[in-house]
C-alpha cells in the first residue's frame, strides 16, 4: 500500500490538483467534526461501509488519496480499491488526526 505523509499531500495537490481527488472515508458525523480540505482538489465523501455500494462515484483514472481519523479505515478502502483495479491509490498515513497536528492546528482533533 502506498502512503502519503500529510505533509506531501499540499505539494502533491499543488502540482496535480487536476488528477487528485480526495477521498473522506469517515462517517458524517467526523466530517461535521473535522474536515480537510485542499483548494481546488474534489472531495469526495463516502463512508468506508458505504465504498463497496458507491464505487461507481470514484474514477479510476485519478489520483485518489484516502483519509480517514487515524488512517486505518482509509488503509483498508486503498487495499479494496487496489483490489478493484484502482492504480493510482494512497492512504493518508495518520489521518486527519495527523493532518490537525502537523500541518494544520485549526483543524479541530476529536
């Protein structure tokens, strides 16, 4: 599985903001929470149990990064997807949580 260190994710998203979709896997109760978002990159929010009914949302062509609190969900929806096909997948190593702590303390932790 490929991961991606929070810190990479703004250059990443700075430099292919037109491939990369976001990818929330958290329940909506989280995203009211704590939400991460990257100007000008798609977010696409589905819930991890929800994946395998909704996968027609996700294109298969773009670079999707996976996130959810702590980056375990997101680690097992990066595996399913690269089960399906999907090449171009990262999980978020550390998650949101992660993202709170090093790159953007207003995000509120939970």
């Amino acid at each position: 599985m490929r991961q991606l260190a929070v810190e990479e994710l703004g250059p990443l998203c700075a430099e292919q903001a037109s491939q990369v979709t976001l990818l929330d896997v958290r329940e909506p109760w989280e995203v009211a929470t704590a939400a991460l978002t990257v100007a000008g990159v798609p977010t696409v929010r589905i819930p991890m149990h929800e994946i395998p009914q909704r996968l027609g949302e996700l294109d298969p062509a773009r670079l999707i990064v996976c996130l959810c609190h702590h980056g375990v969900r997101s680690l097992q929806v990066v595996a399913f997807l690269s089960r399906r096909g999907f090449a171009n997948v990262y999980n978020l190593a550390g998650g949101i949580d992660a993202w709170s702590l090093k790159v953007a303390p207003q995000v509120p932790r939970y």
